[in-house]
C-alpha cells in the first residue's frame, strides 16, 4: 500500500501525476533492494527532491524521504542545516521599560534541526551513539564555553535559544514519524518553514541495533533563492548604492503615474 | 496569495500588503503627513525584521510623497524656497541618521530607541494637536467662526541671524530655523523609518508659523528628497530595502494617496488635526504598553 504524499516540490506536475511519481520511486527502491539481496549496505535512502527552491511563491516545504533496510531495526534520520551564528538577547526592566540588558553569542549552531524516528530517541540509541553522531538537541553544540557562562546561567541561556528556535520552526521537537511500508521500506517527512534558512543541509539516515549504529546514509540536500528573489538578493548586497538609486527611481515613477491616472480619471 | 520578499526573507499575503498600502496611504493623503509612523509598526507586527521595515518604508514614502506633491504643487501650496532649506538640513540629519542606526543596531539597542523616540516624539506632537484641535473645533462652535489674530507667536527663535524672506509664506524669519527643523526631522526620519511629516507639518505651522495651506505641500516636497537620501543610505549601507516589498505597499499607497488627498481638501483644518491627533495618540499608547508589559518571553532571538 503506497499513500499518496502531496508534496510541493511536485507542482510542476498534476496531483495525479506527483502520487505515480511517488509510487514509482518506491517501486523502484524496492527494486533495488530485491535484485541487491544481502550484498546491498544495510540502509539506502533518497529523497523526494535534492533542491528546495526559494521562489516568489515560496511558504515552506514539505520534503519526503524513502529508504530501506534490509535486516530489523531501528532508524533515525537528522536533518540538519548550516551552521551559523544566533545573538540571545535578554530584556529586563530598567525604569518601568523593558529592554534589551545582556546578550549571549552563540556560535556555529545549526540553523535548522529537524529529527524523525521510529520511536523514542532516548530508547533506540545509547547516549554515547547520540553524542558522537549529534543525535538530540543535547548533542548538536549549544553548550556555552564556561569562559561565557556556567552553570544554571549557562543554562537558561541554551534553553532560551532552544525555546526561541522551535518557536520559529528552525528546529523541530523529535517526535516525527517514520512510517515502515511493509517490513523494508520506509518514508518520513519533515517540512521547512516559509522563513527556511538557505545553504546545503545534511540528511543522515542511521539504522541502529541495540543502540548501535549498524549503517549510515549522508545525503545532501540544497536550500537556496532561485529566479528573480535570488537575483535581487544578490544585486542589493553586491551593488548596493545602485540597487538603492534603482529604488529610488521605482518609487519616484510609481508616484507620478499614480498622480497622472488620478488627474485624468 | 503569499509572496516571498526576497529582501526580509518572509513570506506574507499579497492582499494584506495591498490593504496595508490602501489604508495608510488614504490616511497619509488625508492629513499630508508619509504615513510611515503608522505602516514601519504595521510591517513589524506583520513580521519584517525592524531594519528592513525602517528603510523599505523609506523607500515606499518617497512615492507617496510624489503622487501628493504634484495635487499640491497645481494648487501652488509649495514654498521652494523653503522647501530647498529644510531640505539641506534634512540631508545632512539623515546622513547622521543612518550612521547612528546602524550603530544602535550593532548595540542592540535599536528597537528601543525606535520605540521611545515614537512614544516620545509621536506622543507629545499627537496630544498638542489633539488639545488644539479641540480648543479650535470648541472656539468655532461658541463664535461662529474663527477670528485670526496675529499670524503666529513672536519667540527668540525669531531673533536669530541670517533672516530671509519668504514670499510664498509671507514670512521674514532666520534660515536657521527651518534649518535646523529640517536637520532635526532627518535624524529622526533615517531612525524611525518616517518621512517625518508628523514633526515637520505641526513645527513649520507653529514654529515657522507657515499658513497652514503652504505646510503640506512644502512638507512633502521635503520629504521627498530627504526619504530618498535614506533610501540610498540603507540599501549601500545595510542592505536592507526590499524592493518587492516597497512596490507592493506603495501601489496601495499611491491609490490611497490620491483618495486621501480629495477627502482632507473638503475637511477643516481643525478636525483634520484633532482626527491626527486622535491617531497618534493611538499608535503612541500602543507601543508605550507594549514596552510596559512584561514581554511573554524575556529572551529574543536574533541572527547573526
């Protein structure tokens, strides 16, 4: 039984056509898997679409992955998007008004974290596995050097980073499905937000034993502007000034016609 | 109907961002002032990031305040000359402007300052108006009409150097003065994200003592230069102007302008200003208690 996904990245198809796209891909996977038998690596995966691109319609993605495992386990994928640096601030009361009064930098944080399962993190995978792979927002280096902060200080700062980026949906809590499709097969998916952070992200798929890891899949995953967005963006921050005179003349243009339509009408 | 904006990295309703324009632009042609004290807060409740909202409605100012000069200038309520030296200040306020914005942000501190200096400004300039508007509204209803006395209040400013005439408004006074109104309203527009009409229309009226006829149509063709010098300034300094953004506000605005424009010619002077002050008042109040009230979460996110 193949449910019918309907993923964004199919647009350019009719819906009829994006679920025999799906149903395809699984035949083909299960393909694979069979004429492969026991030689296969133990996990394969690929996803419903390589490149998720930014354009003037753009409100968010839904991403599907589909994979195999040829012997009983568990699976966790992570996806994970560029770091980057995040500034905390904290606001207090200073007069009756509240303002900003401490900050905390934060450096090389992925700006997107999205975690799917077959079950409980905590239960499938040891702690060691988790920490070396940086599986769970415990192990994906948001601790505070202790020259910064310690201790509870430390702490209330990470919460608040974590707090604030799940809020944005940078970062997804870790219950999402992984649904098997008979006994090898499996899909899941994660969605990205309209305000989806660009860069090459990285989705790996582990399949663990006794909370071992048996096998990996890194496979990589592009999030950038394209067309007319990625063009603008790129003219604003490599010539400025001139994209600045650009807007000058729009608005000074858009005026005037305004004012020439309503003389007339 | 969502529409990516390319520069503020969000994706927001196109109709929205009409009706936004429409709204603020009838308003803005309504009382003569940019609008841009009442759509910068708008664009950041919606959710543009603060810096962008500052200088995409800088931008966006800059053709409302065409499409409004030109009613203006028909009617000849544009003083040039007086327009050319608030000018002057204004260019050098907000070159200083956008240097010290883009210094409170590196601070963290510039949503504050954005705040206060609404709170502040707005605050004092919207109850003034409000006060005179009901004095003027009430005097009219006991008299029958206005009896204009002297043409405005003689203080020291009036004893400054460098006295000009300016014959469109009838006025002897110090080219200091609108130079320094001009200077003043720069700072505040490159930081607010205004044309700085909201200063500029009720100081030129009592300050400069301009007739109230002139004020408009010479705040506006003030605002136009000195919102585009902000404009430049933004988009080479901070990148921050978001074209897409701008041109979907002001088609709304540019309508809404010219509908403005028509209904505040039939109003009185006096309801115009008390309806004004109404307004300021109201977004003032509102950004006053937000910056009272204990926010939801103390800790905000910011990138890098």
């Amino acid at each position: 039984m193949i449910t019918c996904a309907t993923s964004r990245r199919y647009r350019l198809f009719p819906d009829n056509k994006a679920c025999s796209l799906n149903a395809l891909l699984m035949i083909v996977l299960s393909f694979l898997f069979v004429l492969s038998g026991k030689e296969t690596k133990a996990i394969e995966a690929d996803l419903s679409s390589h490149l998720v691109a930014i354009t003037a319609g753009f409100s968010g993605d839904r991403i599907l992955l589909f994979g195999s495992i040829n012997s009983p386990g568990e699976v966790i994928v992570v996806v994970r998007g560029p770091d980057t640096d995040f500034k905390v601030q904290r606001k207090g009361q200073v007069a009756g008004i509240w303002m900003n009064t401490a900050s905390m930098k934060f450096e090389s944080v992925p700006s997107f974290y999205s975690i799917a399962s077959t079950g409980p993190i905590e239960e499938i995978s040891s702690s060691a596995t988790r920490a070396l792979n940086a599986i769970g927002f415990d192990n994906i280096g948001l601790e505070l050097p202790v020259t910064k902060a310690a201790g509870k200080l430390a702490d209330s700062w990470k919460k608040a980073l974590l707090r604030n980026l799940l809020r944005s949906g940078n970062y997804q809590l870790e219950n999402a499905e992984i649904v098997f499709l008979g006994e090898h097969l499996f899909r899941t998916e994660f969605e990205l937000p309209a305000n989806v952070p660009t860069g090459t992200y990285s989705v790996s798929v582990y399949h663990l034993r006794d909370g071992q890891i048996i096998d990996a899949r890194t496979t990589p995953l592009t999030v950038s502007k394209i067309g007319a967005e990625a063009e603008i963006y790129d003219y604003a921050h490599l010539h400025g000034a001139m994209y600045g005179i650009i807007a000058i003349v729009i608005a000074l243009v858009s005026g005037w016609i305004g004012h020439l339509i309503f003389r007339k009408g | 109907m969502q529409i990516y904006l390319p520069i503020a990295e969000i994706s927001v309703d196109i109709i929205l961002l009409l009706a936004m324009g429409g709204g603020v632009g009838l308003l803005s042609g309504i009382f003569g002032v940019g609008g841009g004290f009442l759509m910068t807060p708008i664009l950041i409740f919606v959710g543009v990031p603060p810096a962008v909202a500052v200088a995409t409605q800088a931008n966006n100012v800059i053709a409302s305040s065409v499409s409004g000069v030109f009613a203006h200038w028909k009617r000849g309520n544009v003083d040039f000359l007086m327009g050319w030296i608030l000018l002057i200040g204004g260019f050098i306020g907000s070159t200083l402007g956008v240097g010290l914005f883009t210094f409170l942000k590196s601070l963290g501190q510039i949503d504050l300052v954005i705040n206060l200096s609404y709170v502040v400004f707005l605050g004092t300039i919207g109850l003034l108006m409000m006060l005179e508007g009901i004095k003027a509204v009430f005097r009219r209803r006991k008299s029958g009409g206005v009896s204009r006395g002297k043409l405005h209040e003689h203080n020291w400013f009036h004893g400054l150097p460098l006295k000009m005439r300016f014959r469109k408004s009838r006025l002897y006074i110090s080219a200091l003065l609108p130079l320094g109104i001009g200077f003043f309203v720069g700072v505040l527009s490159a930081i607010m994200g205004v044309g700085g009409g909201f200063i500029l229309v009720p100081a030129m009226i009592y300050m400069l003592g301009m007739p109230t006829a002139m004020v408009i149509g010479t705040s506006l063709f003030q605002i136009i230069f000195v919102a585009a010098n902000v404009t430049f300034l933004q988009a080479a300094q901070n990148q921050t102007v978001d074209v897409v953004l701008a041109l979907l506000l002001l088609v709304g605005s540019v309508l809404g302008a010219q509908v403005g424009t028509r209904i505040g010619a039939k109003m009185q002077g006096d309801w115009l200003r008390l309806l004004l002050g109404i307004l300021v008042v109201m977004v003032c109040g509102k950004l006053f208690l937000d910056l009272l009230i204990e926010p939801a979460d103390l800790y905000v996110l910011e990138m890098v």
